[in-house]
C-alpha cells in the first residue's frame, strides 16, 4: 500500500508576486500563495491493516457488504488507527461512515460499488453522524486524520437519483419555467424506511463524498464516478488536501466534482474533472468563510465552469490561488456568481497560468445577477454580494462563445480587478456593467465584432 506522505507546501511568508509557468503535467514545485499560509502536512497513519475480506467481505459484486466495512472501520479506530484495505474486486455496499485516524485504502483493481436503494441511506445514518450532517455514500461528521487512497474506483450508480431531477429539468424546459433565483439546485426527495426503527420518512440525494466539521483530510489517488450528488464535497473542514484523483459525473445534475463548502486552509492538485456540473466550486455558510484555497495542475472536462466560486457564499471566499490549469468543453472557464439573496464578499482571488480550449460561453464571468436576470430580488443590505480584489494574469483562450462578463450592482460595482497577458479569441467581446477599477495590461480580444463597455 502506499504510505502516507507528509509535505510541506506553504509557508506563513506573505508573498507578494507571481510565480512563472508551470508546464503541463509537471509539478509546479513550490508554487507560494500569495497570502498568509500555514504549511499543510497529509495525515499520516499507524502501520497497521484491516482486510475487509477478514470482516466478511465477499468480491461477487451483489453482496452488500455495509456491515463487513462497518466492522473493519470500527476494528482499526479502536486499534488507535491505520489503513482499511480493499483488495482487487468488485465490493457492493450501502454507506461507508469514515471514523478519525482511519485510511480507506483501495488496492490497484479494487472496485466500491455503492447502493442505490435510498433505504440503505435512511435516517439511521444521520444518526450514526450525530444528526447535523447530510448523508453521503462515504461520510463522517466531527473526525480528523481521514483519508480515501489508492488506485481504485468508487462508484456511485447516481442515474436512479437523478432521474427525478432530469424530469423535473426537462418539464421545466417543455414549460419554459424560469430559474429561480431561490434555488439553484432542483429537490428531490425519496421515500424511505427506517431499518432500525421501522418509521417512514423521506431523503434527500446523498452527497457522494460527504466530509463535515472534521480536520486534516487527505484524498489521494483514487477515481470517482456518477455520484448521486456532489462528487468530493468537504464541509466546514480544515487542512484538506485532495489530490490525484479522477471525478467522472457528467451525465447527472448538481454532480459537482469537488465542491470544497466553507472550509480553511486546503489543497487541490494534479486532479482531473469531468462533471455535470461545476467542475471545482468553492462554497461557503453564513458566519463560515472559505480560506487559504490552493489550487494547481487541475484538468477540467466538460461541466458548469472550470474554476467557480458561489453561489452559496453567504459568508465569503477569500484568499484562493490557482496555478497552471487547463480548462476545455466547460461551459465557463472562471466564473464568480452571487445575487442579493446569496451575498457573500469574495476577495484576494489570484489565478495564473491558465489555458482553455474550447469554451461554451465566456471565459471569464463574474456576476451578481446570477438566475435573477429579470432583476426579481430587492437591494438587501444583509446579502448584498462584493467582488474585489481579483487577479488574474496569463492566461489564453483559443475558442469561446464570448469573451468576458462582468456585471455587477449598482450599489456594488465589481472593483479592483486586475487583467495582465490576457489572451481570448471569442465571437464576442467583453461586456462591463457596474464596474470600477478594472485595470488591463497586455489584454488582447480576437475577435470579429466590436467590443461592448458600459463601464
């Protein structure tokens, strides 16, 4: 198996400029954010294994093997800790709740297959996490020395949780019933029984991934595939490292691939991302701000946006650094999106080094309008969204619909951007609505009609 490996990548040195390129695949060395940064250390773990295959655990692919991980989790947490192993073969099971100090480690050939019958992720779940966090296919609540490693698959067998969704989307297209500004992602809802108590209730879809109020994580190395809901989503965490894995989500709704939620001090590397929706967004709760977010040698594939921040940030984004990444077939490339009811002040963005092919819309977007475009929601001064301080240097574009789209409020101009070695060839230029202090070096638009401003 593979050993844990500490690293040190950040140091608390405030640094000031920007670092060169990185090439393509290659290790951007020791790229430092520009902000204050504690160093960022992987858990490590005794050495010491748990075969689920001694728990019980049968590779057929049918048998649901939820109590034999349940045991070999339990058995390594009160050992003090190491590595669950799952070996080459095809392990079906209901939901894997994660316990502090363990490594769920998948061996080259190993195969989790997850249930998709909602009753296995009934409310008995939610209370083995302490009642307070959403159920996921992997999920733990208040731990810390976490990690998912290894070359193998987990795969989540989302299409019958999407299946309602993708009938709700498309009555709402044959309808042409406007997004909400409410609500961005369509609910659904499953009947279930409760397998202890034998009550009735309802869930929602589970997170694929589900991480809550835990610290020092490590994802590394293995794949994920169709999820019923949010692929890799930490949830008011701190020192996450995820790293070297595959996400594989594109044919269901609201699949994000990694969807850090108001979370301090992580680090997102040498990951590839094919989703359903946004490919790497980055969340936040009120009174929680997400911080210190490093982010590098990230391939995006199809999906939402390449690199996205919102539109739940009521409690703000600051402090994100990306570097070398190459985005093709998103819809977006980068894109910040709010409105008046989400809020949220999103600050210190600085991302370098970016290429991206073909783009469905614009390259760059930053918009408080966002699924309020009929301009439905009243000022708020509780939730009224702030963009500022965002940098963005070297970056191409080879093929967009449009260019870039800012717009702001009018009572909250998009400010303080900087725009240096821009390249963008588009049908269509930059629109500016609300802005201030946007500053441009070396930008070049190529494209066939003028360019639009109303700065």
């Amino acid at each position: 198996m593979k050993a844990a490996r500490k690293i040190k990548l950040m140091t608390l040195a405030l640094i000031t400029c920007m670092t060169g390129v990185a090439r393509a695949g290659e290790s951007a060395g020791d790229v430092q954010p520009p902000f204050p940064m504690p160093n960022l250390t992987a858990p490590t773990f005794p050495d010491q294994n748990f075969n689920i295959a001694n728990f019980g655990a049968v590779a057929d692919g049918k048998t649901k093997n939820t109590a034999a991980f349940a045991a070999a989790i339990e058995a390594c947490h009160k050992a003090g800790g190491g590595s669950v192993i799952v070996p080459a073969g095809t392990w079906f099971t209901g939901p894997i709740i994660m316990r502090s100090r363990v490594n769920l480690h998948l061996e080259k050939g190993a195969v989790v297959s997850f249930s998709s019958d909602p009753n296995d992720y009934s409310p008995s779940v939610f209370e083995s996490l302490g009642g307070h966090a959403r159920s996921g296919l992997i999920c733990n609540n208040e731990g810390e020395d976490i990690a998912l490693t290894g070359d193998g698959e987990f795969i989540g067998n989302g299409q019958p949780w999407w299946k309602p969704v993708q009938d709700k989307i498309v009555e709402r297209k044959k309808d042409k019933v406007q997004p909400s500004p409410y609500m961005s992602t369509i609910p659904s809802s499953f009947d279930v029984v409760d397998s202890k108590t034998g009550k009735k209730g309802k869930i929602g879809r589970p997170i694929f991934v589900s991480f809550n109020y835990s610290k020092d994580i490590l994802i590394d190395g293995p794949t994920f595939r169709d999820g019923p809901m949010f692929m890799v989503h930490p949830n008011e965490c701190q020192d996450v490292i995820i790293r070297n894995i595959h996400v594989y989500s594109a044919g269901g709704p609201n699949t994000d691939g990694v969807d850090p939620a108001a979370c301090t001090n992580v680090l997102i590397e040498n990951c590839y991302l094919d989703t359903g929706d946004d490919c790497l967004v980055i969340k936040s709760e009120r009174g929680k701000p997400a911080e210190n977010i490093v982010i590098r040698n990230l391939t995006t594939h199809r999906g939402h946006g390449g690199i996205v921040v919102g539109s739940t940030i009521e409690g703000g984004v600051r402090n994100v650094f990306a570097d070398n990444c190459h985005f093709d077939g998103t819809d977006t490339g980068i894109r910040l999106k709010s409105n008046r009811l989400c809020g949220g002040i999103v600050e210190n963005i600085w991302l370098q080094n970016i290429d991206m092919g073909t783009i469905l819309t614009q390259a760059i977007t930053m918009d408080m309008w966002y699924h309020d475009k009929k301009e439905t929601l009243a000022p708020n001064p509780d939730a009224t969204p702030v963009f500022r301080n965002i940098h963005i240097k070297n970056l191409t574009c080879q093929n967009a619909a449009q260019a870039m789209y800012f717009n702001g409020l009018p009572d909250s101009p998009i400010q303080d951007i900087t725009l240096e070695n821009v390249s963008i060839t588009a049908l269509s230029g930059t629109v500016e609505k609300h802005t201030r202090n946007i500053i441009e070096t070396n930008v070049k638009i190529n494209v066939p009609s003028a360019v639009t401003s109303s700065r």
